[in-house]
C-alpha cells in the first residue's frame, strides 16, 4: 500500500462547503451523514452506519471554521482519525443531540438565518428537535448539492479507489482460480473475503449466487455448491483506508461454458463497453444510460434496469446516478462504473459485471479490466 | 444447522402489530426500516442498510392485512423470501415513493386518520413527501411502542440467537488459538471471518485492535503484529439465517499475562456477573445498568459507560436498551447482553467482554459462557 497516496486534503474540501454554502446563502452547516462527516471530518465512526439511533454532526460556521458534536463513545477514536480540533459530546441517553447542536451553534452566534442540513439523511424525530430548539432557523434540505460537490474526485481519491478497484478484483479472480466445482458458495466467499482482507480491504456486502438463485437482486451465499455448468455471479464491495468504497461485480460458470453462456457474456461486455464510450466531460450522465441501453436492444438482450452505474467514493452510491433522468454533465475526475445486468428468467440465469472507470479530460480511464469472457471455476 | 428451529411465524408477529394499532388507534402503520420490514415481513433487504435512498415500505391494514411497496429491483428477491402476496412496486429515479405508498394506502380506503411510522428510521425529506401527498393524514411516530413490541423473542429467535452466539464465539475461540505473536491483526481477523462464514455467518462488523489502537470505541483490523505482551480486544457481529445478528467481545493477550491484566480481567468478569445477576422479569433494565456500576466502584475500576448492554435480534441495538433512564420492566424471553468496558489510558489498554442472556422466568440463562480470564495468543 505504500505507492498509493492517502493525503486527502480535508481542509481543500471544507473550503469546497464554504464556497457552496456562500452560493446558497447558508450561516452554518449540520450535515449528519457518515458519509458527510467522513468526507468533511475525515472520521470513520461505523456506528453512523450499523447504529441509526447513535447521532453525530459534523458543523461548518460562516466563517470556513469547522467543528464536530459526537457521542462520548466515539470522541476518543475519532480525535484520532480527524483534524478538527474543536469536538464537543453529548452523552447518550442522558443528552438530547438536537440541544447540544444548538449549544454549539449559539456558542458562535448562530441561532437564526439559514442553516443547512441532509434531508434525505437525518431522520423526521431528529430533524422535529432540531426546529424546536432553533425555532428562528429555516433548515434547508442540500442533499443534491452535497453530493454534486463530492462527485468529483481529488486526485488521492482516484488513487485510493484505484487500489481498492483492483485489489478486489484480485481477491476475486484469485479465489476462483483456486475453486474447484463441489465447493460451496460461502466456502469461495470465505476465500474472498481473506484475499481482501490480505490486501486491507474490510467486508462491506457480498452478493453471491449460484444457478437458479443468482436472479435474486441481493442474495447472499448460502452452503450450496457449485454444481457443474452452472452460472455464478458476484457483486462485492469492500472498504480501503477506512472510508473508500470497492464496488465490482463478475460472472462466471463452474466447468465449460455453453456457446449460449459464451453469446451471453459477449453481449454483456459489448454493453458495458458502450455505456463507457458515452462517458466524456460535458455530457449529460443519461447519455451513458441511453448508449447502455441501446445497446441492450442491439444485442437483443431484456433490458429494466432503473439505472446502469453511478459515482463511487465514501458512499455506495453517489452521484451522478446514470439514470434516465439525470442532465449532470460528467466532469474529469468523476468516478463512476457501468453495471449492465442481464437476467435470463427461462434459462434460470443472471449475468452482471461491473468496473470502474474515472472520467478523464479525453473521456475515460478504465480502473480494472472489464471481463470478455465467463470466469471459469474448474475448467 | 439442522438442529435450529428457523420458523419464524410472520403471522404471530404482525398480530402483535395489529393489537398495537388498536391501542394506538392507528388505521394503518407504514414501517421503513431495514429491521422493521424484515422482522414483519421475513424479507432481508441488504440496500436498505446500504442504500439510505433506496426505500422499502412494510404496509399494515386495520383489518390485519399486510402488504409491501418496494423498489422494483429488490422485488424478485424479497418475492422469495416473504409470505406476503400484496406486493406492489415502484421505479426508482421515475417514482416517488411517497407517492406510490399514498397510492396503495389508497386503494384500501387509508386517505386520512392516523397512521404509525418509523420518526427515527424514515428521512426527514420523505416524511414530508408523505404529508405533502396524505395532506390528511396525522403522522405518528411508534418508534419506541415497535422496539418494545420486538424485544420479547420467541423460541425460535431464540434457538437463531444462541445458534449465531455460539457460532461466533467459536469463531474466535479457534482462530485465536490458530493465531501467533507477530501475525497482522487483519490475519487473525480474515480467519475469524473465514470460520463465521463455514458456520453461515455473514460478516457484519469487527472490531479489532491491539495495544494501545484498542482504546479506540470502533477501530478495525490494521497490518500491524501482534506483539508480545499486548493486550488486545474483538467486539465482533455476523448475521446468521439472513437477518439475525451476533454480537460478542473478548479480551486476550499475546504471549503471558502480567499479574496486572489478569487483576483486570478477574474485575471485569466480576462487573459483567454482577449485571446478569440484576436480570429478573418485573425488575426495570437500569437496574442491570446500576448494578454493573457498582461493581466498577467495587472492583476500583474506572467507568464512564453511557449503557452497558442492549436487547439484540434483527436490530444491533435492540430495546431494552440497559442505560440509567430505563424503566422498563425486564420480561422473559429479552434476549440482552452484558459488556463491561475497563478502559486504561495511562497502560494503553482497554478490556471489554461480552456475552448474550435471554432473561427467563426464573432469573437469566447465559448463551455463551463468559470469559475468566484473557484469551492467549501464543502462551
């Protein structure tokens, strides 16, 4: 790990929120998300995540300086893993969150104006006592614009979801190579999950499935085996240097592949490929949808997907969404993948794949490369 | 697996509901949140945890009738995994949510009264979708009358419970025993992993830290040795039959203890006995919390817990919660754990332990046995 560079610049990004929260005339920031509080804080609090009850807040003043309020429990850790110097607590049970954020703002001044806040994140009863203890304050929901504003990566992001791309990658191919047929579906997860872990990628989802149940959007691996000419697929995401998301998905078969099988997958890599070719800076991010899904029709496969890629980065699922409906123009260091799915419901069968690329000023820079062919287990 | 009872009546479960509705005079409740909807509906929809914009809706009628409103990608999945046959759809980047639910509550007559929902789970932005578009709807939130209503177990989460405790304390039990000074925390780690999914537990969240990095609340596994003479801590969660959780601690060291950490870890199985003793049906759950802070003062140990244990099931934290303020009244069939934390600043080191109970009537009965002593690496 030691050529990949991991200086994220959290002041470069605080400034970033400033400058946002001078265009939509803000006096502070609440952002309450562990994906925002990891981006602006440089925290890693799994508790944000696994305890929905357990707040904490990451606050932005007027004048750039940033704070953080957080449950006692997570104060020592995270002193560890933040720059941020001024952390107030709240203790759980005992504090109500809300109160405390409001002592933190009235502290330096701010008890009305414009405040803004993740809508879709913080939950209705917490957003309730937010406007009961700033009664003189409009919070103004700015989901979208935080998210526009993270979409486009530093260049140690690109560098870190690049090691985390291809360090999964080798987890998986890895694993299969040494797979045999018989084997069950944990058994390879297992073997995965340790290559990942080799490689100081920690667990985040799994989705494994084999014959008939790969068709499940989110199956995860049961002690099935693999049993001779059947079609597998995984769709994993891993998390490298604490916060940085891998998301990647493969096919492949156990034993020889069927020419269909093969016509399958070379439709499928014909796909993606396209859905890559639309990703240039300026265009809009359904171009990249609109070319997939052509491409669907082309290669005669069912095509209903809701969306066929999206931005990667702390969260999962970030913007832009390449969607039907999304204009965003793409921008050079965006980071995205392209996730065709193929399901074969009379065949019992699903293909997917899915591989990063990072929108360049020419147009794209594939981060691993993309599958042609079925991955074989014991061929 | 054979022998644990998995057959868990949805039915039972949603006639509990209905008779909450009845107290609550609700005409129909609309639950969000990944526990709710698996525990009502026997689904397990991983992106509702990864996820936070993709929304899944667990409907309940006045006459008891349940249904689903869930993103088109996640139904053919949930299809295979719920009882439920009134299962409607909606597209995502195309439908508003809010919208569809209003249109299903709809077709049953629900277009105003008063309907229950999740304040602490569902968002503030789709909160106000749901008023914009049920403008005659009273919202109410029923977040602590549902975590009641899923505190008490019945035998076969139970039998689930205690199948996922046990599997997981073997988990570490054995790969510690595998383990030697000098390997990477993230080695011991990934054959921890690797022994939970043999026994089909899916990684949930691992802490792990040795030295003075285990002070931290919620470190992970880093590339660092085991050296000699630390001490070092596990606070580990898989899933096991989809969405039950394990939730377990431990304590060890590398090589031999000094005289001084087995003191400690002596004091901290006291503390921890202490909070079982305190499990009774009809006594209130803070009563676990003051009996276990007592022990600390007993012991001279330093305390500074906000909680010391929580209720566990398809939630990581469950009600009761075992904090100074709760009174409620401790019944048969919680299932809770106990986990002292002793943390040392000036040693740079931190114990902590954990182990479930389900209270019974008579008392309590542990569901992994406790540890007495620190768990060798290496002696």
């Amino acid at each position: 790990m030691a050529t990949v560079n991991t200086s994220t610049d959290r002041t470069e990004q605080r400034a970033r929120l400033s400058s946002l929260m001078e265009s939509l005339g803000l006096d502070a920031v609440v952002l309450s998300s562990y994906q925002a509080v990891s981006y602006f804080a440089g925290t890693h609090i799994m508790t944000q995540v696994s305890l929905p009850d357990r707040l904490e807040f990451f606050v932005l003043f007027g004048d750039g300086s940033p704070a953080l309020l957080l449950c006692s429990i997570e104060t020592g850790m995270a002193k560890t893993q933040t720059d941020i110097d001024e952390i107030a607590e709240y203790t759980e049970f005992v504090d109500v969150p809300a109160e405390a954020a409001a002592k933190l703002l009235a502290q330096r001044g701010v008890t009305s104006g414009r405040i803004g806040f993740e809508a879709r994140r913080l939950h209705s009863e917490a957003q309730a006592d937010l406007r009961r203890v700033l009664p003189d304050v409009e919070l103004v929901g700015i989901d979208d614009a935080l998210e526009q504003l993270q979409s486009v990566k530093t260049p140690s992001e690109i560098d870190m979801l690049r090691f985390a791309a291809e360090s999964t990658l080798a987890a998986v191919l890895g694993a299969a190579a040494s797979a045999k047929p018989g084997d069950t579906e944990l058994s390879v997860c297992a073997e995965i999950t340790s290559r990942l872990m080799g490689a100081g990628g920690i667990y985040n989802f799994m989705v494994f499935g084999s014959g008939g149940r790969a068709i499940g959007a989110h199956v995860e691996a049961t002690d099935q085996p693999l049993r001779e000419g059947a079609i597998w697929r995984i769709d994993l995401g891993a998390r490298f240097f604490e916060t940085i998301n891998s998301d990647l998905a493969r096919v492949g078969v156990v034993g020889e592949p069927s020419s269909r099988q093969e016509e399958v997958v070379s439709a499928l890599h014909a796909i993606q490929h396209a859905g890559y070719e639309a990703m240039e800076p300026g265009r809009p991010a359904c171009d990249v949808f609109f070319a997939v899904k052509n491409e669907y029709q082309r290669q005669r496969m069912p095509f209903s997907m809701p969306h066929v890629g999206h931005g990667l980065g702390i969260g999962l699922h970030e913007a832009p969404i390449l969607e039907p409906g999304n204009r965003t123009p793409l921008a050079a260091g965006m980071v995205l993948n392209v996730e065709p799915m193929v399901i074969l419901p009379d065949e019992g069968e699903c293909y997917h794949t899915e591989d990063l690329a990072v929108v360049t000023p020419e147009g794209y820079e594939l981060l691993t490369p993309p599958q042609e062919a079925l991955i074989r287990i014991g061929d």
